[in-house]
C-alpha cells in the first residue's frame, strides 16, 4: 500500500480536483456516472425469441489484437488443448445419437409391419431396442462427462488469463504518470478495468467453447447427412444461400435502425443522467417544462427507431423458419419416397429430419458469436491501449534514501509545460530552508499545485533540478521521496471504511490512542464520538455520512499522524466553518513547527505570518517576500490583498 499512498496526508491524490482543466489542455469527453457502458449487455437489443441482437463495436486492428490475447493464453496450451479434445469428444458423441436411435426406429418399424402382415413369429424386438437404449444412454453420459471436463477446465484457464490480463493492468496503472489520470474520465479508466476485461473472461469462458464446438457440430452433421444420403443432404444444405439471399437485405436495413435505436438510446441515457445528478440545479431555475419536453423529443425518436429495428428484425425469424420448414417438407416427401423403393430406412429419415434441424444451429450460433467476438476484440484493444502508455521515467538502479530528512528543498532552473506549445514555468528558482514556511499565491491558473506536483514528482520536469537537502528528487525512489511529504488538499479523500482507518491511513500498526491524540489535536475527538459507533464508524464510498468540514478535520488528522517532514496545505481549511478554523489554525501552527510547510492559499488574509511568500502568475514567480514588505512594494501581491478586502468592505456597506 505504501508504494501507491503517495503523499501521507490525501493518499497521494497529487494535485487538485480541477487540475484537469489546465491552459492549453482540453478535457476529453465526459461520459455517464461509472463509465460507458461495456461488457456483454452493451448495446443489446432483445430480439424475436428473446435472442440477443447485439450491434458488435468493431475493434482497429482486429488481427494485431486478437494475436496480443493469444499470449496470454500460450501458457495454458495443455489445458486449450484438453479443451479442444473434450468438446470433440462430447460433440461427436451427440452427433452419433440421432443415427443410432434411427435404429430403434426402424426396428419397430419392420416389427410392426411384419405383424400386419401376418408373418409367422413377427413382432418387435425389444432386446435389441433395450440395447440401443442402454447404449444411446451411455453415449449421452460420456457427453455429458466430457462436456463438464471440458467446461471445468475452460472456466480455469479464462479465469486465470483475466487474472494476469488484471494484474497486469494493475502494475500498469501503479507505473503511469499522473497526466495519464488528468487527461481521462475516472468512468472511463474503471471502465477499461473492469467491464472490458469482464467481456474478455465471459468471451473466453463460453464462446470460445462454443465456437469449437459449433464447427465440430457443423462438420459432423454434414458428413453424417451425407452418410445417409446425399441427395438429402443437398436438399437441406440448398436452404443455406436461400435463406442468405432473403435475409442479406433484410439484416442491412435492420442495422440502419439499430444503430440509429443505439445513438438514440445514448442520448435518452444521458439525458437522464444529467437531469437526475443535477436535479436540484433544474428545480431552482424552473427547467422541468424544458427537461420534459426534451425527454418526449428523443423518447419518441426512440420509440420510432427502435419499433422499426424490432419489426424489421422480427422478419428474420419466421423467414428462416419458412425456409426451413420447406427443406423439411422436401426431406419428408423425398426421404418417404426413397423408403417405398428401399433405397433408404425409416429411421435415416428421422435421423436426418435431426440432423437437418442441426445443421442450422452452428450457423446461428457462429453469427451470433462472430458479434460477440468483433466486441470482445474492441473491448481487448482498449485494455491494451492502457498497457501500452508511455509509463513513468524509470528509476535509477541505485537511488539514495534520506535517513532523517531535514526538509531544505530548492529549485534550479526549472522550466516545465503540459503542452510543448504553451510554456508554464519558465527558468524557475526557489530556496527554502528547513523550518520554514512559503506561502504561494497568484491567481488560477497561475501554476501554483504545479509546483507542488513537480516537488512530489508526479510530473517530471522539463529541464533544471530539484533538490531535497541536496539530494536531486530524481535520484530517489518515488515512493520514498513522497513519504517524506504530508500533503492535506482542498478537495478530501476518504475511502470506504472506519473513521479509525481513515485516520491511520498514513502509517502501519498504529495505536488506538495515537489515532485519538491525532483526531484530539483537529478538534475532531468530539463530533468521532458522537458517530453511532465513534472511530468504529463506516464512512460510505464518497463518506457522505458526515459533513466536508469533519472530512477535512480527519483528513488533517491523518497528516498529524504521518509526521512529516514537509508539509503541504492546500485551502485545507477552506471548508470548514470560522469558528473550527480558528481551532485547526492553532493545531496547524503545533504541527508546522520545525517543519518546512509550503502553504498555497487563496485568502490572503491566513499567510500573513509566513518566512516568505511567493506570488505567482503565468507560470513565473514575480515577486518574493514578506507580507508586509509586498505590501509596502504596492505591486501584484498588494491588488490582490486589498481586491479581496475590498470586496468585504462592499459586502458589509451593502449589510448595513
């Protein structure tokens, strides 16, 4: 846990919630709460006979991809091949039984027709029936033993390829660079990491079973047509590019209007998830009529694509079922033909009247599949595109570890920029000594968490050095260096779990009672104890269960607790009330003695007491100081403080 905490205080957030709107970078596309929707119900339309109708999304490079999965699964070639020979084996066994039970068949047909016709001794015999019997019974068994091995054993190795195919997703993102994380929508990162590689291990557990044994089934089934007849089985495989030339049109006009149901669903989608998340924006400034009316718009283009994409694809079925059951009838009358003129026994016929109505499900099953599978595909492809991002700048071999760090901290020359194009920082130079306390002010935009990123190493810098006690950050661990950070931001993060657990986050194996002198410290102790269950409270997965000021207070806690030998505060009292400000401030000023404190404010008003501040704007330091010797200056620094004050003095002329 320690290696991805990153900074002891917000568990390495490294920056700002609204670091991703920086100049000159623009936000990819939002997309719904939790991501767009992936996995094997994305995009399905529920078809005639409650089949799935699933628009594929077609994958770049199909073949590249699909080599790619292969690896993973090259590890596990003696399990694929016990696969491929137990779906054989149960496949050929179920084919073999249409044609033994026709058998049957014909024996108690010539039994009975030697009976009518009065043959001496005629009937039926049921000891070779029973036989038949006892072995279609076996077969069946031996199927059934063969398809539970084989589904066993397929379900081990989809599982174990998704594992690594996880892990190693999980190592990536552990080794990306916080721009990676900036430039994307969480929705759409958990997206990638959760709903697509559950398509992959759906894909891998049941179609590629049924890929092979749908090719095994259709080549076995018509070998076996054709055992028993080949003019039958022309007839029946004639129904193949018939039923093709009738339902290419009809399927291509279909997809129109799925894809167009599909567009139109995404908008209705989020649209509602819009009005829904912002409903109490919408009732304020009376948008209801508006919501409602553009709801009805694109409710009712939905009603008309998607009517015609169901009723055009409703076509589809009693086609091919009247294609087929004409197949049957021919297969019927000649087959009965054939056995007046014993060309043929009763029971082939029956036995290719099964084999007939098998030949068509491999089809529709490798159709279905191929769908399946061009989603699948897409679905790798976006796994792949993460594990194949630029990583992190690797770290040295041999890197130096600070035993007791003192907290001196300088920077030489940095010049950094998100975009090549747009210059942020520019020739940057700063000296602090241990001890002491930097404010950092300008307005947004100004650079002023860019500073603090690129102390902590979540973005590297262009060019110059930055030292900690003369220690270059880049000869050093990232995970060693950012530990000797505590870092307390505007915007709180608290996990799901006890406000106990909240608190310790910084350090292993601490006490009860350290966790409380911590919380005691923030003036925290009082409201954890009036919790239902006090440090023993379950905070939810967005700790909406208690106010941001009491998020705040535990995340200050939390960086008590790491004690650290640099400090960074973001606005950490920004939201919190006056009056508990007042009491964070004196436990602040107890935790920032004897540390280096880089303090990065928007009221002024709070960093007049720092050793020095530094004024930002456009990337550039422009002046450096005291409170009161930028103020005597009557520069940059002085119409920031006194626009703020001014603004108040307004606001308490206009109350009286």
């Amino acid at each position: 846990m320690k290696d991805t905490r990153g900074a002891q205080g917000q568990g390495g957030a490294g920056g700002r919630g609204d670091q991703r709107n920086r100049p000159g970078e623009r936000q990819p596309a939002g997309v719904a709460f939790g991501g767009p929707m992936r996995g094997p119900m994305r995009g399905a339309i529920r078809g005639p006979g409650g089949h799935m109708m699933m628009p594929a999304e077609k994958p770049k490079d199909f073949k590249r991809t699909l080599r790619r999965l292969a690896a993973y699964l090259k590890p596990h070639r003696i399990a694929l091949i016990a696969v491929l020979v137990t779906s054989i084996l149960s496949t050929v066994f179920n084919i073999l039984s249409p044609k033994i039970l026709g058998k049957a068949t014909t024996e108690l047909f010539k039994g009975m027709m030697a009976r009518i016709m009065g043959m001496p001794g005629a009937g039926v015999n049921f000891d070779y029936i029973l036989q038949i019997i006892l072995v279609l019974a076996g077969l069946y068994v031996v199927s059934a033993a063969f398809l539970y091995i084989h589904q066993y054993i397929i379900a081990g190795v989809a599982q174990k390829t998704v594992y690594d195919l996880r892990e190693a997703v999980s190592a990536k993102l552990t080794r990306l660079p916080l721009k990676f994380f900036d430039s994307r929508t969480h929705g759409e990162i958990l997206s990638r990491v959760t709903n697509d590689i559950d398509l992959i291990s759906t894909t891998l557990q049941q179609s590629v079973s049924q890929i092979i044994s749908a090719a095994v089934m259709l080549i076995g089934v018509t070998v076996m047509m054709f055992t028993i007849n080949w003019l039958l089985a022309l007839i029946t495989m004639i129904a193949l590019p018939v039923s093709i030339f009738f339902l290419r049109p009809i399927i291509k006009r279909s997809q129109k209007y799925f894809a167009e149901q599909q567009k139109t669903l995404g908008q209705i989608n989020g649209h509602i998830e819009e009005m829904y998340s912002g409903h109490r924006i919408v009732k304020a400034y009376g948008g209801e009529s508006a919501s409602i009316a553009k709801f009805d718009d694109i409710n009712e283009n939905l009603y008309r694509a998607g009517w015609k994409a169901q009723f055009i694809s409703g076509i589809i079925m009693p086609m091919t079922m009247f294609v087929n059951n004409i197949v049957y009838v021919f297969v019927c009358v000649i087959g009965g033909i054939l056995v007046t003129r014993r060309a043929i026994q009763i029971g082939d016929v029956q036995a290719f009247i099964q084999y007939a109505r098998q030949f068509s499900q491999p089809i529709q099953q490798t159709a279905t599949i191929t769908n399946v599978l061009q989603s699948t595909i897409a679905a790798a492809e976006r796994v792949f595109e993460i594990l194949d991002e630029e990583e992190e700048i690797r770290e040295i071999d041999a890197p130096v570890k600070l035993k007791a760090p003192r907290g001196d901290v300088r920077f030489e020359g940095v010049d950094f920029c998100y975009d090549p194009a747009k210059p942020l920082i520019k020739n940057l130079n700063i000296d602090v000594r241990s001890g002491q306390t930097i404010a950092i002010v300008g307005p947004t935009g100004a650079g002023k968490t860019t500073l603090v990123n690129l102390l902590m190493r979540f973005y590297e810098i262009d060019s110059g050095r930055i030292t900690v006690d003369g220690v270059d950050i880049r000869d050093m661990k990232r995970g060693v260096l950012r530990n000797i950070f505590g870092m307390v931001l505007q915007d709180t993060w608290l996990f799901n779990g006890t406000v106990g657990e909240n608190i310790a986050y910084a350090k292993d194996n601490l006490s009860e009672a350290a966790v409380v002198r911590a919380a005691d410290a923030v003036h925290a102790d009082h409201f954890v104890r009036t919790l239902s269950d006090g440090y023993d409270t379950v905070l939810n997965e967005e700790a909406s269960n208690i106010s941001q000021g009491q998020k705040q207070l535990l995340t200050i806690a939390r960086a008590i607790l790491a004690d650290p030998a640099i400090l960074i505060l973001d606005e950490a009292t920004s939201s919190v009330d006056s009056r508990t400000e007042i009491l964070i401030r004196h436990a602040m000023r107890e935790l920032m003695k004897g540390r280096t404190n880089f303090v990065i404010a928007h009221r002024l008003s709070t960093i007049r007491d720092a050793d020095l501040i530094l004024v930002m704007n456009e990337g550039s330091i422009i002046e450096t100081g005291t409170h009161a010797g930028l103020l005597a200056q009557n520069g940059f620094y002085a119409d920031l403080y006194n626009s703020q004050f001014r603004g108040i003095n307004a606001r308490k002329a206009a109350g009286a």
